[in-house]
C-alpha cells in the first residue's frame, strides 16, 4: 500500500492507498520541533491500529509520497524514509520531480508543492479549465488550463486565522467555533462573528472564483471549481460556484505523482 502524507502549516493529512482507493487517513497537528525519532513513532503509532498492516514499522507499506510547505518538517520526514523505511521507494515533492503540471508563473520554484499537487489531481479527475479552492491555513484559488498547466492564483487568509485574529485584535471579542449561524443576522456577538466568518468567506469564493475565471476561460461556465482542505464544508453550502468537493484532493495528487515517478526509483 501507499503512505500519502500532506504537511501543512497547520495540519499533516495522512492517507493510506490501496491501489487508487484510500483506506485509511489521520490528520495530526504540524508541529515543526518534532524530531524525525518522534515522527517515526506517531506513525508506528497511527498505523499499527490498521488491520491490513504489519506489527512492525513499514510491513505492508509499498512507497510513500509527501509533499510539505514546513522545510523543518520536510527535512526529518525525509530523515523518516532514509532510517525507518530505507527499503520503502519515496518520492518528496520538490524541484525535480515528475509532477505532470507545467507551471506558468514567474517563478516557479515559489509555488507551494500541494498546489501543484492539488492541480495535478484536478486534471486527472475533473479536466481543465479548473479552479481549485484549498480552505486550509490560507484560503488559496488555483487556477489550470484547459491544456492543464497550473497558471497562477490567489492568497487570501484563512478561516481559522481570521477567527483568531478578531478574538485578539477585538476588545469585546473572543475565540468562537466556526460553526454556521443560525441566520445572517446575528441575535447575539457569537453568531454576528459566525455569520460573518460562514458567509463573508463565501462571498469571498463567489467574487474571487469568478473573477478568475472570467480571465480563465472564454466562457466562465466551461471552469470546473473544486473545493477541498479541512474548512471546506463550512462554505461548501453557502458558494454559489463551488461544482465539486474533493477532501482528499492532495492525497491523490500525491498518489499521482507517486505514480509518475516510480520508474525512477
């Protein structure tokens, strides 16, 4: 089977593939001081619980595939592969490595990882022209041609940033769950800061993703928008653009670029 993992600034997404359909995943905090020693172990820890696995670190694990925005932690992930699974073929996505998705922007080397991998899944699975729209730590818009090529995109905070900084930065207001109000209106300061987190967010996807899209493609319904990331599901009823919702979107295109690179290793 086929370790996927997905380091974000925030979350480390981790999925287990048998063949193209994922059988298991775990999603654990991104802590940067973990040592390569202690990433071992929490893995071990994970999947030791799953059935189709060994009792020892790496039975039954065939290839593994990461892709991380934390350098820190991309550097003992890999010191994780060289010691605790050094017969296991890995791929770690970073310059060099066969993703299948050109990329036309001015500096291609600046371009997270995860969104070329998320472009690479897109176009497997939907075609171009498509916009991906990850709701992660940032909120970040994608755009892929129709030939496939990741063209560029759009940074914006994300949704848990944006609730913690009005819980610092307003006097009279504090941490909430981001949870879906029960109108528009608040009735109380809670739900106004809900509602302005649920539905301000997805005004924000409406506007941006169409924007964009009109830049994308001759006609703007020809652009497929998929949603993916942790948050997603808060917006995912309030978007008037969103066509897909794809949760494990990178831990496919992970699987992917697995794929693409294993005559190399």
């Amino acid at each position: 089977m086929l370790l996927t993992i997905d380091v974000g600034n925030t979350h480390t997404v981790l999925g287990l593939f048998d063949g193209e359909d994922i059988v298991e995943h775990w999603r654990i905090s991104t802590d940067p001081r973990r040592t390569a020693d202690e990433l071992a172990v929490l893995l071990h820890g994970l999947m030791g619980m799953h059935p189709l696995l060994g009792d020892e670190l790496g039975d039954g694990i065939d290839g593994i595939a990461i892709c991380a925005t934390v350098p820190s932690v991309q550097h003992e992930l890999r010191e994780v592969t060289r010691r605790y699974y050094g017969d296991v073929p890995a791929v770690l996505v970073e310059p060099g490595v066969k993703t299948g998705v050109p990329i036309l922007t001015d500096n291609p080397k600046e371009v997270g990882a995860d969104r070329i991998i998320n472009a690479a899944a897109a176009v497997e699975l939907y075609g171009g022209p498509a916009i991906v729209v990850d709701f992660g730590t940032a909120t970040t818009f994608d755009a892929v041609s129709a030939r496939g090529e990741y063209v560029g995109g759009v940074i914006a905070p994300g949704i848990e940033i944006s609730v913690e900084a009005l819980g610092v930065k307003g006097a009279q207001l504090r941490k909430i769950e981001v949870a879906r109000p029960r109108s528009v209106i608040g009735k109380n300061t809670v739900e106004a800061m809900q509602a302005g987190i649920v539905y301000g967010f997805a005004g924000q996807v409406d506007g941006v993703v169409g924007r964009m899209a009109r830049e994308l493609a001759e006609d703007p319904e020809d652009v497929t928008v998929i949603a993916t990331g942790g948050l997603a599901p808060m917006v995912l009823g309030e978007s008037a653009v969103i066509d897909e919702h794809e949760p494990w979107l990178t831990l496919i295109g992970l699987r992917l670029v697995y794929e693409r690179n294993a005559s190399r290793l």
